[in-house]
C-alpha cells in the first residue's frame, strides 16, 4: 500500500479517536443543534449539491454505469429535500448515550447498570450513494461517534458538497471537524488502509455491492457489521389476497430496482396460481420487467427461463427470477437455501402460515403483507440508517443510531468488599 494512503489514513483515524473522546461527553443539545445546523446548510447549499452531482452523473454515464446505479447516484431538489429531513428526524430523536438499558441490585449490596454508550471511532465504506454520506454522518454524531467516510469514486464530487454541509453544521455547534471526515482521495489504497487500522479504528460499516463486502471481511483487522446482498423474496400464499399481492409485488420490484430492498425473487403458490392464474407475472411483463421464470410460469408468453443461477441473485434491475412452491414449507426452504438474510415478506390472509413464515426463517427483517422496499431506517423511524446489518451480532436490520452504541456498567456500592 502506497505509504501517502496509510499515513493519510492514520492521521484522519487519530483525528477521529480525539473527536470520539469529545463527542462521548457532548450534550444532547449540542448534537442537535450540529444536525439542524447541517439540515440548514443542505437546504442552503442545494444548487452546489446539484453541480457538484451533475459532474458525477456525466463521468457516471461515461463509464457505462447501469440505470439502477445511476438512480443510486442521481440526487435532485425532493433527494436533497428528503436528506435535510432525515437529518431533522435524526436531531428530533432522543439520545442513545446514557440510557440505562438495565439495573438491578444484587444481595451484595451492589447496585449494577447497564448504560449505552458511543462506540468510539467507525469507518464506513460506500460506493455510489452520496446520501450516505449524509445519513451515516448525521447517525454517527447522534450516537456521540467520530466517523470516517470513505465514498465511491462515482460519487466523489456530491459527497464531498454534501460534507461540506455536515461540517458547516459541526462549527455552528462548536463541534470539532475531526467528528466527520471525508477521506479526500479516490485511491483504493485508502480502504486497505482503513481495514488494517485496527487500534485506531473501532468497527468498519461497509454500504455497497458483492464484492466491496466480500472485500472488506476478507480484509479487515477491524471488526465489521456486514450488510450483505438483498436478496430479497415475496411469497405469495395461496390465501394471498389478490389486489394486495398485486400491489405489493409491483412496488417491492419497480418502485426502486436499484435498492437493497428491491425483490428479487417471487415465489408463488400453487394454489395461488390455480385459482388466480399469471396476473402477476403479466402485470410485472406489462411494467417493463424481465421476469425469468422457471417451470410452468416459463410457459408465460413473454418471460425468459431462468437458469440456476438466477435464483439467489441481486439484480438490482427490471429483472425477477420466479417460480411455482407447493406451500409455505418450500418456499421457506427456498429462502433458507438461496436468501442472502436481508429482507423477506409474505402475503397472505391466514395469520397461521404468516407466523409459520416468521418462525421458518431468521432473516433480519421479515415482513407480513408489506413490500419489502420498507427495509429502510427512515421508513422504520430511525431518521436514516447506515445500512441493513445481515449478521447476527451486535446491530442487525436498519442499522440507525441506537445501534451504533455498545454499553458499559456502572457498579455502586458503600465501601463494599468481597
């Protein structure tokens, strides 16, 4: 690794553990003035925010990124609206530092509480979504923790503008700058730089594709909350209500492609499908969507067949892979066998096989008659997340700020002796 990378990075990370040691002390008070302040500043510095992006957008396009990727990196005035928002909401919440998570007295004498606390300095690392950087700084400062942001080169002008926000709103509040950095290169020697900082570094929160995951856990000396790939599947039970199925699996698939929430793969009961035939497929096919059916739904006209390899597959584009399941009891088997843990949901009119759903599987967000593009900290009313968590320690599902603190006991006692 270039020695510059290294050094640039050891330096941000001693920055950042300084600016944690200030921040675990800092009122309520001040951290939300920081984050209205930073919601102020978006607002104010919208028309920088839209150049800046639009120069991302033209190098995007350039290099032959995908649609959906370009929707990832497209912000307008609602998307810079809708930031400044989650800021506000972020600023509205109460503090997670220093709730008293648990207290007991024990027959010692000792009183014992368990109290939430920052967890001190983070590395997030994220590719072409430049809200992040907004979102992730906003989290990181409500949960008293220093950050070091790592964006994508594809979003590197906008990140950059919408930084230059967080950092307006850390002076107004006489906070230090250090609390939230944005790493200023694009050399990919910084990210091996960040996963070695261990010591410096507390934990990496990696926000992106396969393999930008797969890098970061095969590589990092720190620890890591995973967000894995969403994919995400929809079962529709054979008492699936039909207008609720049809509603749901057009917006789960089309309302977004290019977010972790997005379905991917649509399993269908047979019983559904002998009562209500290829509504739904028909319906997707009629919104432009590549469905790559297997079995007898290939026999749709207009649907592909699907390969193997299409199931257990993040599109992030008009794209579905389905097929037909004899009951619950597949379709969790499926889930099990090709879910990458994010988000599934079921649709269906019979409360039993719902909690057979819930039970069957251990996904971090299961849903019940509800489209999975609500895999969402703002849509769970955390403000903004940092991302949806798919491991099973620590923060799982919408990582928002409660789950960026860990805790800590203060033990009492009078002069008390073992």
């Amino acid at each position: 690794m270039p020695q510059d990378a290294a050094e640039l990075i050891h330096d941000m990370a001693r920055a950042a553990r300084e600016a944690a040691l200030l921040l675990a002390n800092t009122s309520a008070e001040r951290k939300h003035a920081a984050l209205i302040s930073a919601a102020d500043a978006m607002r104010a510095g919208e028309d920088a925010i839209l150049i800046a992006n639009a120069e991302d957008l033209v190098a995007a396009e350039a290099k032959g990124l995908s649609p959906a990727m370009l929707d990832r990196l497209t912000l307008d005035s609602g998307r810079i609206a809708a930031m400044s928002e989650g800021l506000r909401a972020i600023a509205e919440q109460p503090d997670p530092v220093g709730r008293v998570l648990a207290e007991w007295d024990r027959p010692n004498g000792l009183h014992i509480r368990r109290v939430a606390t920052p967890i001190g300095a983070l590395g997030v690392i994220y590719e072409s979504r430049p809200n992040v950087t907004a979102d992730a700084g906003a989290l990181a400062l409500k949960s008293g923790n220093a950050v070091i942001l790592r964006g994508g080169s594809e979003s590197s002008n906008s990140s950059a503008a919408i930084h230059a926000c967080m950092v307006q709103g850390l002076r107004a509040a006489n906070l230090p700058a250090a609390a939230i950095q944005l790493v200023p290169t694009t050399d990919r020697a910084a990210v091996g730089a960040m996963l070695a900082a261990q010591g410096l570094i507390d934990v990496i929160i990696p926000r992106g594709g396969k393999n930008l995951v797969a890098r970061v856990q095969a590589e990092a000396r720190v620890p890591v909350f995973a967000h894995l790939e969403g994919i995400c599947h929809i079962y529709v039970d054979g008492a699936a209500d039909p207008d609720k199925a049809g509603r749901v699996v057009m917006n789960a698939k089309t309302r977004r492609t290019g977010v972790c929430g997005a379905a991917e793969c649509l399993l269908i009961d047979w019983r559904y499908y002998t009562k209500y035939g290829p509504a739904l497929i028909e319906a997707l096919l009629a919104a432009g969507v590549e469905v790559r059916a297997e079995g007898e739904l290939a026999k749709v006209p207009g649907t592909t067949r699907a390969r193997a390899d299409d199931f257990g597959r993040e599109f992030l584009d008009m794209i579905i892979a389905t097929k037909l399941v004899d009951g619950v009891g597949e379709a969790i088997e499926h889930i099990r066998r090709h879910g990458s843990g994010h988000t599934e949901a079921i649709l269906t009119e019979d409360a039993g096989t719902a909690q057979a759903f819930f039970d069957g599987l251990d996904s971090a967000i299961l849903m019940h008659n509800a489209s999975t593009q609500f895999a969402d900290g703002g849509e769970f009313g955390m403000g903004a997340e940092i991302g949806i968590a798919t491991g099973k320690l620590h923060a799982r599902g919408p990582v928002g700020a409660e789950q960026l603190t860990s805790f800590k006991y203060l033990v009492i006692g009078d002069g008390t002796v073992r």
